[in-house]
C-alpha cells in the first residue's frame, strides 16, 4: 500500500513539475503576444469613414498635428450636387466627443466654410456625422474635407479626405466593378471562361508579364491561376477597406487593403498584409448608330480639302456619325496585387539551413548583420526584429499588432525604419519616419531616434523631430538618410540635410534646396556627398561629408568642367567630369533603344572621365577612354555598368557599354538572401547563412520594453517649400518628385501614375484624348514679326485666351514663361519640355493651347490636329501653318521638345 501511495504521489510530483515547466516555457518563449502588444501601446485614436450606402469607403486615420494637405493624397469622395455626406467615426475610444468640420482649398491655405456638427448614434459604436456644406463648391475641383474631433479629457484630432462635386462620376458602377474583380479572385474552383476576371484578361492590352516574384505581385498579364492565387487559398480575416485614390468622368484608381492567412494541411498558419489596385474606366459606347456618311469624309480617311476650312474638315468629320443609343463599358485598364508576408519567428528550416522572410511584393528589404554573422536586424511590414543565432532568441524590438492582424488601427504601417547601427553585442541605433500609430506621439507625423539596448531590451526615445509632411512624401527623402554619430542627427526631410545637436538640442543643416535626387548616400548612410546647383552645367563643386568621421571634403572641376555624382559603391563615391560645353550637343536618342540610358539622364551632360574616391576623399581608380562618354552610370551591386555613346556632327550616338568590376572575397560568406519554392511550393523570400551555421532551433521570443527618458528631446519641423515641385503617385503611393513637370508625366506615363503638383494641382492623369480638336477660333493673333519676341506674342495670346488683359510691358518683365503665366494668368503655368507630340496633343484635347520651339529657336502656338497633321499659329510669319505630325516632331527635337502650357482646375 505505501509503494502504491509512493508511486502516486511520484505521478503527482512528475505531473506537476510538467505542467509548470510547460507554463514557464510558455512565459520565457511567448510572453504572451497580448502583454507585448500592451508594452509597444496599442492605437487609441478612432478611426472614421465616409458612408457610401451600405458601406464604409476611405478610411481615415486621425492626426494630432499638422499637415501639409497638398501632399496628402490618401483618399477621394464625389458628392452629388446636394453636397451632402455622410461620416462615421468610432465612438469607442473618445467618450463625450464634439466634432466640427471645414472645407479648404486643396492647397489648404484657403477656408471656404466651416461649422459645428451633432453627432448622432449609430449602430456598431459609431458617431454618424452629417455633413451639408453651404457654398458654392465649383463641380470637378477637388477640395479638402476636415473633420475634426475634440474628446471630453482634452484629446483632439483631425482626419481627411479629398471631396470633388460630380454627379456623373459612375463610381458606384466602378465600385462594384471592382469588388466583382475582388471577389472572383477568391473563387478558387470557378473556371476562367466562367470568371469575370477571364473578361477583364481578353480585354487587357497592358504590357509586362507576371512579376518574378510569386504571388507577392500579379497583374492582369499572369496566368488566371496566380489571380487565384495558386492555391493558397487564403481567408480574409479583416475588413476589406475600400479607397477611391482618384476619379474623374471616365476613369478611376481603386484601392483595397486587407489582412488575410492561410493554413496548411499541417496547420501552420500564415499571415499576410494585401493590397490591390485597379484602375478602371468608364465609357458609354453605341449599340445602334444611323450614319450618314458625307461624300470625301469619313473616320478612316481623314483629309484636308483644299477649297475648305482646317475647322470645316472637322465639322464634316464631326457629323458623320449620330449616335442613337448607347450602353455603358466598363475596361479594367491594370489591376494589381502586392502581398507582403508577416514574420513568423517559427520559420527555420533545418533541412535547407534558410530562414523564412515570407511572400514578399519587393526585394527592398531593409537588413544589417554583424561582423560574426550571428545576429540579423532587419524590417518587415512596419515591425524590426533581431534573431540572435549564437543565444536562440528573437526579438520584436519594434512594432506592435503580432496578435492581431485584424485590427486596423494597431497594424496601420504607414511608417518606415532606417537601421542606422548594429553592434555585435546586438544593441541598435535606429530611426522611424512617417506617421506615428502609437504611443506619446500618435497621430503626429515626424522623425524618431531610438536605441535598443539588448541586454535589458530596452528601446529608448532619444529624440522626435515633428513635421508637416505626410509619410508618402518623406519616404522619398528621408529614407535616404538617417545617421547619428552620438552627438548629432542627420537626417534628410524638406531639401535639406539637417543635423540636430544632441546636446544643445539645435537644428541647423548641412545643406538646403536639394532634391532628393541632389544627395548621393552610401548604402550604410555614413557618407554623404551633393553638389552646389541642380544644374549640372553650374555644378563645378561636389561636397563629400564623412558623418562617421566629421570632415567634409571638395571636389573642384577644372575650367570649362561640370561634375556629376553617380552614386557610391559601399563606402566609395563615384563621379563624373563633363565639358559644359557639350550640354548643347543633340542625343541620337533612337541608337540608344534598348540600351540602360533612360528618361532620367536626358538632363545629364555626358561625362568624358569618370573617378572613384573613398570616404576620405583619396582618388582610388580613373576611367576614361578617348572618344567615348559615359551617357549614363549605374551602380550595380558589384560593378559599374557603363552606358556610353561617342560624339559626331549629330550628336551623342550609342556604342557598346562597358563596366568597372569589383573583385569581391569569396572566401568570406555573409548573411544573404535568396528566393526559393520548392521548400513551400510558393516563391518566398529567405534568409541564408554561412555553412559553418547550422539553423535547427525555433528561437525564443523577448519582449522589449519603452525606457521613460527625461532626456528625450523633441522639436517642430515645418517644411515650407520655395519652390513649385511635381509628384509622381503610382500604385503605392508617391513614387518621385521632379522639378519639371514634363519630366515627371513621362515618368508617370512609364508607370501608369498621375502628377500632382505641389500647391495641389492634376498636372497629368491618364485620359483618353479626342481624335481630333481646334481652338484656333478662340485665339487672338498677336505678331511681332520677330524670333526673338516670339516667345512673348505666345505668351500674350496664351494669358488672352485665358481672359487676363496684359501689355507688352507686363510680359517684359519676366523672362521665365512658367512664372509668367503663374504671375499674370489664372491658371498653373508648367514646364513640359521631353513631352513627345502626342502628349502636348493631350492638352489640346482639352482645349489648352501649347506653346512650343521649333526650327530656327522660334516659339509658336499649337491650336489644332487630327489624326494626321497639326496647326499651328507662327508669329513670326503672322498666320497658321498645317504640317503632319512626323515633320512637326522633327521640328521640336531640334529644341529638346521645349514646351510650356498651363492645367484648368
């Protein structure tokens, strides 16, 4: 009997010892996702959407500071005529709230109305806010809705969305259009012949092919599988937040952003952030058509009859097709799909020694590693991670959301994070930029700088920089350059570098009035290097700064020269030497098709020398060989790629390239990454390591803690431009900023985006052009006769048409025709020089004149064209002049297609 009470209780005593071990296992490894969420502070403000029938559109985040609204472009609501609109507003976080609203100009700087609002009770925790604004709202202007709300403790916070009056938008028709698409791409078993996705696939006449990166981006040109997504079979496990991004009378950009997770036959669970993108167009097409075809006019056969009028040909055109019905047409122009894996600390893979990233839609993965190759540092879908190899351990060093992959508010990622150090002891220096969704500082837009100390996981606030810039916008800059050297903060924001004293907590900058562009940084961001002028033809200076080290050097050209900074190899910078004179030689553009020289370097002056100088400013290596010029320089991760021409009496032609290599030591391996599918039957993106490593064990997680830093320090930034830029906004948001506007519609064509000015303005979106039009009657010839004055008559009859009474003496005065017709006219003057023909055309088709150089230098008016030739009115020789399109584009390149219009409202 004792044996058997010996036994039980030994059972007892091995039971409990499990069922501890088991718990405390649990504690050291998990320490419960919900805890770490609490550590990193959950989001608190609400958020609120525009009622759209019985759905919620364009989600809206709150802000607690301020913003620069010209840049904000998250989101677009048409309203009828009636202007009403509804809002919702979580009602769950801020008891007791009051809520206003105004109406600005899009640029901001202008109130139109303003009013307080009653806040009514809905269903599900929401405030319902109805909105009728009063004034006159100009129908197709875009303004800028604020709604604001002031909780019962004192908290406020604004929240925004874009509103345009037009009752002939069809978004409903788009809207649903969409979901459609949306939908069927989660009927897994349904056949494409079924599908309205193999619809909107036979329609499709997009370029490109399927991305090479999986099911992290498809389009409209992969195969109906991967738009089924090839068998992953995923559940959405969030609310599809729906977003009109922009929309006009026959075109819209529709975005949708969920959570989703899939689950293997194995039950491992996976996770994922999606985002899809259609572009959609609306048209009313015939059904049924009576035509009365006009004898010698017709729409393939379009002529010029010489007994008759340019604007008669049109006529006849015009009234030969009356059409008696129509219905609508819906074309998906592109549809996109990015999908970004989270990490799941549970991916080692001992059989292949890989750790598993996850599905990614780019290769653009922020990393660092040390020395020892046994601690990683890197950032994934707004979170920062250290793995320690050496001790088995992971740690969410920053980021929140782990959990709870549903919840909008804590996943909100529209930040990002600049490793800036990370020692071989795994503490960290790192920076985060963009809209803070969490913590002291929610809702504020701004700069941090933090450290991580590993060995008490602590993250320690050093500093906060608030700013006006929306995330999109500062992502072009300041993710170029964060640094701190342990007694200033560089960072780039604004067309500056700015540097913050640590101690006297001063901002001052290194530089000012730079493009992102200007300012060349090596990979590791501890060198820096910009010239003095955005010029190339000016810039006879380049200015190397070692942030590592303190000291700055400068590097001078000779007399006659320019430089050009291509970039840095590591630590290295590479420039080029040019003759200022050779900025007036032609480019043979067609021999370089196919080659790497692109858009972008149209602007740059061929380099006859090229020169590598090391972080120190000691020269390590010259290239150049007689004849040849380098058209264009890439750095590639281990060489130079050099894209050359030689020049002759026409200009620039292309010949071979050529490349400078760089010997790397193979006998070292690194940390690295790889894709591979064959592990998971899906392309994803994996972590490799040296053989010498052997990757077996699931590591344990830590959880960091926020230190409370009396010495924290904070300042205001506000960004005010001195200068009219223009922003290119392709699916994910804004892509480039470019000093001239025909540089970035070109590149806007390329991606498919719109360009937005900086004071708020469409300059370009994609648009159907008509086939033909004239605005030549609306035009008041003005000649003087004279090439040199020419630019001042088009200038004249561009601010009459427009309505503006102006002398010769007021044009006189300005010598730029951009700040001429901003300065005198009522509408934005742009610069559209590199525009080809058929883009100018565009603005004729909207019944915009053009203003153009030709030939012997002279400025005429572009007032007319159809299919087959253009009319122009010529001041020098006082009357319009019809030529086809392929001799007038011969007359334009001899003037780099130098350009100028203005855009409507």
């Amino acid at each position: 009997m004792k044996k058997k009470i010996n036994v039980l209780v030994r059972i007892l005593v091995m039971a409990a010892i499990f069922v501890v071990t088991i718990y405390l296992v649990n504690i050291f490894q998990n320490r419960s996702y919900k805890n770490l969420a609490a550590e990193m502070k959950d989001a608190k403000l609400p958020l609120a959407y525009v009622c759209y029938g019985d759905s919620l559109l364009n989600c809206m985040h709150g802000y607690t500071g301020e913003v620069d609204l010209t840049l904000l472009r998250d989101s677009v609501t048409p309203i009828d005529e009636n202007k009403n609109l509804e809002i919702m507003v979580e009602n769950d976080a801020f008891k007791d709230a009051s809520y206003s609203y105004e109406i600005r100009s899009i640029s901001g700087d202008s109130l139109i109305e303003k009013g307080d609002l009653e806040a009514a009770s809905g269903t599900d925790g929401y405030d319902v806010l109805d909105i009728s604004a009063r004034m006159d709202l100009k129908q197709d202007m875009e303004y800028m809705l604020v709604v604001k709300l002031k909780s019962g403790d004192g908290r406020s916070a604004s929240y925004y969305t874009r509103v345009v009056v037009n009752d002939n938008y069809h978004e409903s028709q788009l809207l649903n259009a969409a979901k459609d698409f949306h939908d069927a791409t989660f009927a897994f078993d349904k056949l494409e012949s079924e599908s309205v996705i193999g619809t909107y696939k036979q329609e499709y006449t997009g370029g490109g092919t399927g991305d090479s990166y999986g099911l992290g981006h498809v389009n409209l040109a992969n195969a109906y599988s991967d738009l089924l997504w090839d068998g992953l079979k995923p559940t959405v496990i969030s609310d599809v937040n729906t977003y009109i991004k922009e929309i006009d009378v026959n075109y819209a950009v529709i975005e949708m952003e969920y959570k989703a997770m899939s689950i293997t036959s194995q039950d491992v669970m996976s996770y994922y952030t999606v985002k899809e993108f259609y572009k959609i167009s609306y048209k009313d097409v015939p059904v049924a058509s009576q035509t009365d075809e006009a004898d010698g006019a017709g729409t393939d056969g379009i002529y010029f009859d010489e007994t008759a009028s340019y604007d008669e040909a049109y006529s006849d055109e015009q009234d030969a097709d009356t059409v008696t019905e129509t219905e609508p047409k819906i074309t998906m122009l592109s549809y996109d799909r990015y999908v970004d894996e989270y990490f799941d600390k549970d991916g080692i893979d001992a059989i292949n020694n890989v750790y598993e990233i996850g599905i990614v839609s780019s290769d653009d993965l922020e990393y660092r590693y040390t020395e020892d190759n046994k601690k990683i540092a890197f950032v994934r879908n707004g979170q920062l991670w250290m793995y320690d190899y050496g001790d088995g351990q992971i740690t969410l060093v920053y980021g929140s959301g782990m959990d709870d992959h549903a919840n909008d508010s804590n996943t909100y990622a529209d930040h990002d994070m600049n490793i800036i150090s990370f020692d071989k002891d795994g503490n960290m220096t790192f920076a985060v930029y963009g809209y803070m969704n969490s913590g002291d500082h929610e809702g504020k837009l701004g700069v941090a700088l933090y450290t991580f100390d590993y060995t008490t996981l602590e993250v320690d606030e050093l500093l906060f920089v608030e700013c006006n810039v929306p995330y999109e916008a500062m992502k072009s800059e300041t993710s170029r350059l964060t640094y701190y050297d342990g007694d200033k903060f560089y960072y780039m924001l604004g067309g500056k570098v700015n540097a913050v004293d640590m101690k006297t907590r001063q901002q001052s900058y290194i530089a000012e009035g730079l493009s992102a562009s200007d300012v060349k940084v090596s990979v590791n961001m501890e060198v820096m290097a910009y010239g003095e002028s955005e010029d190339q033809s000016s810039n006879t200076k380049l200015t190397l700064m070692n942030m590592h080290t303190g000291k700055s050097y400068e590097i001078t050209a000779g007399a006659g020269e320019c430089l050009i900074c291509y970039g840095f190899k590591d630590s290295d910078m590479v420039y080029g030497v040019s003759s200022i004179s050779d900025a007036q030689v032609d480019v043979d553009a067609e021999s370089f098709v196919g080659t790497r020289y692109s858009e972008e370097s149209r602007d740059n002056i061929p380099a006859s020398r090229l020169y590598i100088v090391n972080s120190d400013g000691e020269q390590i290596k010259e290239y150049a060989k007689s004849g040849y010029y380098l058209m264009q320089v890439d750095v590639d991760t281990n060489l130079l790629y050099l894209t050359r021409g030689e020049k002759s009496d026409s200009g620039f032609k292309s010949v071979d390239d050529d490349f400078i290599t760089f010997k790397e030591d193979d006998t070292k391996e690194t940390i690295g990454t790889t894709h591979l599918s064959s592990i998971t039957g899906y392309d994803r993106l994996y972590f490799t390591v040296p053989s010498n490593m052997y990757l077996s064990y699931i590591p344990a997680l830590n959880i960091t803690k926020e230190k409370i830093d009396p010495d924290a320090a904070s300042m205001i930034m506000t960004v005010v431009r001195d200068k009219v830029t223009y922003h290119v906004y392709d699916n994910l948001g804004l892509s480039k900023i470019y000093d001239v506007a025909g540089d970035a519609i070109n590149y806007a064509v390329s991606v498919s985006g719109i360009v937005v000015s900086s004071e708020g303005e469409v300059i370009y979106r994609q648009a159907e052009s008509q086939e033909y039009n004239t605005i030549a009657s609306g035009i008041f010839h003005r000649s003087t006769r004279s090439v040199d004055a020419s630019l001042g008559d088009c200038l004249y009859m561009v601010l009459t048409y427009q309505g503006v009474q102006v002398t010769e003496d007021d044009i006189a005065q300005y010598t730029d025709p951009v700040e001429a017709l901003n300065s005198l006219g009522k509408r934005q003057g742009i610069d559209v020089t590199g525009l080809s023909l058929d883009m100018l055309l565009g603005y004729v088709s909207s019944g915009i004149p053009v203003i153009s150089r030709i030939s012997d230098g002279r400025y005429v008016l572009i007032v007319s064209y159809n299919e087959a030739d253009i009319r122009y009115y010529d001041p020098v020789e006082d009357k319009e002049i019809v030529v086809s399109r392929d001799e007038y584009t011969d007359m334009m390149l001899q003037w780099h297609n130098e350009s100028y219009t203005y855009v409507e409202e």
